[in-house]
C-alpha cells in the first residue's frame, strides 16, 4: 500500500513538474524579451534615425546599384538623387527592386514608398564618399508580401552613392555606385495591444 501511495505521489509530482517548468520557461522567456525590448535583427543605429518603439524588424534587405543624379543649371547644383537597385536576402537571392519614390516593389508585387523622416552621418561615422543612413516612414504599402504593411524603413551600411563634387553641364546625367542594406518594420501588434 506505501508502495502505490509513493508511486501514486511520484507521478503526481511528475506531472506537476511535467507542465510546471514549461509554463515557467515560457514566463521567465517573455520576462526577459519583454526585459530587453530590443529587435536582435536590428541594426545599431544614431538616435536621431532609431525607429520608435513598438516596431520590429519584418525583412533585412542589400541592395546595390546606382544613385542617379541631374546637373541643375540654373542652380548650378546636382539635383536629389533617385536610386535604381536591386535586393537580395541574406542568401544571395534577387527579392526586388528599389527606384524612385523612393519605392521598394518585391518579386511577388508587394510595394512600399517611405517618406525621409532623418539622415545620419555621424555615430558610426559614414564615409565621405557615402551617402548618409536614413529613417524613413511608410507612406503607402500595396499587395500581399515582404513589403505588406511595413511601417518604417531605415537605410544602413552604405558605401558610395554620393553626388560628384565637381560641376556638371545642364542636364548632365550621373550614375554613382552604391551598396546600403535596408531594414523594413511593421508595428508589433502585441506591443500595440499591451499598450491598449
């Protein structure tokens, strides 16, 4: 009979073991994700171009391609830049394409034009011959896919792409290789919610 009653409590124990320290790992995890507050997929990036809170890293991009320019002669300036450049995931693989808008379009279709919120040269330090790191927001997004319902966008790790420092001739037309990686967000709804 002692027998079966320290069996009997051995496996009650188990048992309680059994879905006691996954519910407790799970709790202690989301203490300590919700502790960090941190997106590990996020680039380290200047204050002045960190995306707000409550946003987290959907898709990381690497483009390369040129930054196209237009000799102004009446200001005698070379105008805004408008990127051409292709996107590939981490793997190598083409995901899109990056043009004027500034607008990303995806191989499936999907679509988001950003809007320049800030720039950063400083913190690391950009190279003179690059053009600087940017916040961008997400004016409009289209079609299901990577780019579905992105709500910030930040350009990084750029190389090359700046204007030429000499003067052009009126409507002299410049393509300048570049390379950036581009970091795309969406709104975390469970941050949203907790803040309901």
């Amino acid at each position: 009979m002692k027998q079966s009653q320290s069996n009997q409590h051995l496996s009650a124990r188990s048992c309680v073991l059994r879905v006691t320290l996954p519910c407790a790992a799970l709790l202690f995890g989301s203490f300590v994700a919700g502790a960090q507050g941190t997106d590990n997929r996020a680039p380290s990036v200047p204050a002045s171009i960190a995306v707000p809170e409550g946003n987290k890293v959907q898709f990381h991009a690497y483009a390369v391609g040129v930054q196209i320019y237009t000799y102004n002669g009446t200001t005698g300036s070379w105008g805004s830049s408008v990127p051409e450049a292709v996107l590939s995931d981490a793997d190598g693989n083409i995901v899109g394409v990056h043009f004027a808008g500034p607008t990303w379009e995806s191989n499936s279709g999907s679509k988001v034009v950003g809007v320049k919120l800030a720039g950063s040269t400083a913190n690391p330090p950009v190279a003179a011959n690059a053009i600087p790191w940017l916040l961008l927001e997400a004016k409009s997004t289209a079609a299901p896919g990577i780019f579905a319902n992105v709500s910030y966008i930040q350009r990084v790790n750029t190389a090359g792409g700046i204007a030429p420092g000499a003067p052009g001739t009126p409507g002299q037309v410049v393509r300048v290789p570049y390379t950036a990686e581009y970091y795309f967000y969406r709104a975390n709804p469970s941050l949203a919610n907790a803040a309901e």
